[in-house]
C-alpha cells in the first residue's frame, strides 16, 4: 500500500512540476518575440515554443504515467499566451502582431498539435493485437522444416 501511496505522490507531483514549466516556458517565450539581431526579426521564441511544447508533453507523459497529461501543458501555454496576446487598459501588448509574433502562435500550437497526435493517434492494429493474446516467445533455436528432416 505504501508504494501505491508513493506513486501516486510522484505522478501527481510530475504533473505539478511539469505544468509549471509550461508556464515558465510561455512567460520566457512571450517576452522573447520582439528579439531582432541588426534590425531583422529572429523568431527564437517559435523554436523555442515548438520544441518546448512537444518535448514537455514527453516529459508529462513520462512522469505521469498518462497520456492525458498533454493536456496539462497545453493548456497552461495557451493560458499564458492568450494572456499575454491581449492587451490592458494602458495599451501594453507582451505578443505582437508581426512576424515573431505569429510564428510563436504558430509554432507553439503546432508543437503541441505533434504532441497531441503522438499520444492520441488512433493504433492501427491495436485491436487485432489484443483479441490475439500476448504474442508467442521466440525460440533460442530455429526447428528444421519438413524438408530439411532426414
């Protein structure tokens, strides 16, 4: 009972730790759109945003055991940029509307559309696999065929 008890407190502390740095990655990813070098913008923050937003999915997938967990990160990263997209009373935009600001959308929401497809896609023979049973274990030796016996 002890283990149970243990592993329920490491997925839900994944799935704690993970979210946050959802989070955390959005709040970088949104202050990083207006990143221009010698006056070209350089959409660091779609990278970012993309790769970032897969890979977390992995990682809450991995530590929590489930697949639903994708939907934990993203929806704390459409959280943060839907936040950050709108703009308050004084005016102040966090996410632009030019070029860096639509690729970290577009980046971002398809890091996690891969994500989402890689958890969730339907498993062709998945069915066929389980009515079958396990599948039988391989022989340390091959047996001869009927022509190949003296």
């Amino acid at each position: 009972m002890r283990e149970k008890g243990l592993e329920t407190a490491i997925r839900v502390g994944g799935a704690v730790v993970v979210t946050a740095a959802a989070l955390l990655a959005a709040v970088l990813e949104s202050f990083l759109v207006p990143y221009y070098i010698a006056g070209i913008a350089v959409p660091v923050a779609g990278a970012i945003a993309f790769v970032a937003n897969w890979r977390l999915a992995a990682l809450a997938v991995y530590w929590t055991g489930g697949r639903w967990s994708v939907v934990l990160t993203s929806a704390a990263w459409f959280a943060v940029v839907l936040a950050a997209s709108m703009p308050t009373d004084g005016g102040s935009l966090v996410i632009t509307s030019g070029f860096n600001g639509y690729v970290l959308l577009l980046a971002g929401t398809a890091g996690i559309a891969l994500a989402l497809w890689q958890y969730f896609r339907p498993r062709p023979n998945a069915e066929v696999r389980a009515a079958r049973g396990p599948a039988a274990p391989a022989q340390a030796t091959p047996t001869a065929t009927k022509e190949s016996r003296p």
